[in-house]
C-alpha cells in the first residue's frame, strides 16, 4: 500500500475502558511511532516492535484498535480487533478516509518472547527508563488516548502542522467498513492486557 506515513500511538499492555466518548485507551507513557501504511498483520507487528525497540525482546499477541465513528458532529470510539491482513488494509483506508483525526490508536498485548504474558512490571520504566525496552529516544506526553498527534516534540509538531493538506471539510465518513462491524464492541468494561491469555479470542 503507498501513502503517506501514519502517526501511530501505541498503547503496550494498557487499558482498554469505556468513557463518555465511547472506547478509550490508557496507559501512563503511550509510545509514538510513525510508519507507512501496512497490508499485512505480521508487517505491522514487525514494524511496531522495530520502531519501540522491543524486537527480540517481546512478542504482540493482541492488537486492538481504537476506531472513530462518525456521530453528529463528533465522533464516538469502538475497538476493533485487528486480527487478519484484511483488517490491516482495511484500518489504514479508514483512517486516511478522517481528514480530522490525524494520529491512529492501538492498544498492544505483548508477552516476553518464549514467556508468559506480560505485566505491568514486565513493561515497567517506560517513563523512567527513557530508551529502554520499549520507548524510543523520543519525549513523550502523558495523556489517555489523544486524538490529535499529541505525542510529537513540539518543534517537530510544527513543521507537521505546516505540511499537513487542510483537513476534510466532512468530520466523518458516512458508513462504516462492512469487514469491521464483526470485530467492533462498545461494552461497559475495563479491560486490562496485562492478564490476557495467549490466544486470541474473537469477541462475541
């Protein structure tokens, strides 16, 4: 897939809970990265472990994202599970659809490679650590799920703002991909990845 490359948050081992504005993820230092547009779900897990400096070191098992739907003149947020290199695809073209939502959210299950799943303790000292395991030798900002590029050092964020094309005058698209509405939920929950089983379970 060409395009333009997409600034992506990362969310490791985080939670997933549900808010007034539908589904939003947390976590105390989200990660930044920012990638061209994949096809592939083995690709995509590829690039994110290259770019957070978890490659040899962690595995993805779960990937969850945190999809914009059109409400009025607002949105409201679902997650979606990205579980095929259809839902890969698809995610990109649906983000490059929203002119006014610039950076793309997803909340990573990770697990020590050859390990168990994960804890808060595994992915421990994100902040603290600076460049460790996960985080690359970028400054971060503390926020739950953003949806603007929040993320990016703020000399960096200008020259973005300045070659960004004017967003879409529409604040959303009118239907949603047909592959995703399988994938969606919006329950009243918090989930926490740091006690997720191996296996991926498809939603009911």
């Amino acid at each position: 897939m060409v395009g333009e490359n997409v600034y992506v948050i990362i969310y490791p081992n985080g939670e997933i809970s549900h808010t007034a504005e539908g589904i939003t993820f947390v976590y105390d230092d989200p990660l930044w990265i920012m990638i061209p547009p994949q096809t592939s779900l083995q690709d995509l897990k590829n690039l994110i472990l290259m770019h957070t400096g978890m490659v040899g070191k962690k595995e993805i098992m779960k990937l969850t994202y945190r999809m914009p739907v059109a409400v009025a003149n607002s949105f409201s947020y679902k997650k979606m599970q990205i579980k095929a290199d259809q839902h890969v695809s698809m995610m990109f073209s649906y983000h490059r659809s929203i002119g006014s939502i610039y950076s793309l959210e997803l909340c990573l299950n990770v697990q020590d490679i050859g390990g168990s799943s994960s804890s808060s303790n595994n992915v421990e000292g994100v902040g603290n650590r600076g460049a460790g395991d996960f985080v690359p030798d970028r400054d971060t900002s503390r926020a739950p799920s953003p949806s603007f590029n929040a993320f990016v050092p703020r000399v960096q964020n200008l020259v973005i703002c300045e070659a960004r094309p004017a967003p879409s005058t529409h604040v959303g698209v009118d239907r949603l991909p047909e592959v995703a509405i399988a994938d969606m939920s919006d329950e009243d929950e918090i989930e926490d990845f740091s006690g997720d089983e191996a296996d991926v379970v498809p939603e009911t």
